[in-house]
C-alpha cells in the first residue's frame, strides 16, 4: 500500500511542473563539436636522430565518433631524406600506410587524440660505402605512437599538428622513425 501512496505522490508531483520549469532549473547544456571528423594535409621533418634526416608530407583521416573516447584514423605519409652513418650514406625513400586508433576529445577550440598506428611501410633508395654501392627496396611492418592536435577554427576546419614514432619491424639500419608535421584539418 505504501507504494502505491508512494506511486500518486510522485505522479501527482510531476505533473505540477512543466517540462519548460524543469529545463529552466536545470540548465545543463552539453557541447556539440562542430565536426567529428577531418582530413588533414600536412608536412614537416622526420629523423631517426643516428643519421637520416628527411622531408615529409602526407594525409590522415581523422575522426572522433560522438566528438571524443574513440579515436580512429587511416593515414599515408611519404618520406624522403638522406641517410649518412658510420662510412655509408645514401637517399632513401619511405612510403607509410597505416591505421590509427586510440584516445580523442574535442573540446570548445581544440581537438586531440592520442594513440597507436600501425600499418605498412616500404624502403626503397640508393646506399653507397667506399667499396660498393647498393640499391633495393623492401617492406616492413610499421607501428608506433602518435599524437594529434586541431586548433579549430570555425566550423570548417583547423590547424592541425601531428607528432609520431615509428618502429620499423624487420629493418636493422632504420628501426625507428620521429616525425614533426603541421598542415590543415578539412572537416568533413
């Protein structure tokens, strides 16, 4: 019986607010991202810091489904730079696939993601010593970490940063790679 007193009360005390009271003194207002979702163009520098310095440039398609937790990606990235290292040096060339996942948000004016990557990377160039010179390519599995910031800037898009590590499985001379890009970020 007291449940059913209990039942009237609260049904009786609901209908004596109206949805707009309700809404007025909650007042929670949740923030809608202007997009999830975006297609950077960018460039900078990568160095494996033992002797090989390039430029690079890229693409990588990021989106955070819901404005942020799951962050995902797909992403291609080409290298070029010369390589200079105990009596060798020579120009080698770098063409990286990969898919990114991790952590993401996006805030009031900035996105960002933090996460892994993995994919497929393959060498290809010119290695010259003293007494002979080599050429070839090879692939290798890539993965690493990687880090992604888009200062927005309106609805349409933002300037976007991506730093990344890459270890290169099954190549000696060129296990890891750092890179340092800047571009812009298309939403989409």
């Amino acid at each position: 019986m007291k449940y059913f007193v209990l039942a009237i009360l609260l049904f009786v005390s609901g209908a004596c607010f109206s949805d707009e009271e309700t809404a007025a003194a909650v007042e929670v207002e949740l923030y809608k991202p202007p997009f999830e979702a975006w297609l950077a163009v960018h460039g900078g520098v990568s160095s494996d810091f033992a002797g090989y310095f390039g430029g690079s440039a890229g693409a990588t398609l990021n989106w955070l489904p819901g404005g942020g937790v799951i962050f995902l990606g797909a992403g291609y990235t080409y290298t070029g730079g010369h390589a200079s290292a105990e009596g060798i040096s020579g120009d080698l060339y770098l063409n990286q696939f990969m898919g990114l996942i991790g952590y993401g948000t996006i805030e009031s004016d900035i996105a960002m993601a933090v996460g892994f990557h993995l994919g497929l990377t393959t060498l290809s160039g010119t290695l010259t010593s003293e007494d002979e010179t080599a050429s070839g390519s090879a692939s290798v599995f890539g993965m690493g970490v990687v880090g992604v910031f888009n200062f927005l800037l309106g609805d349409f898009g933002g300037i976007h940063f991506e730093v990344r590590t890459s270890y290169l499985l099954g190549n000696e001379a060129y296990s890891k790679l750092y890179s340092l890009h800047v571009g812009y970020g298309f939403a989409l």
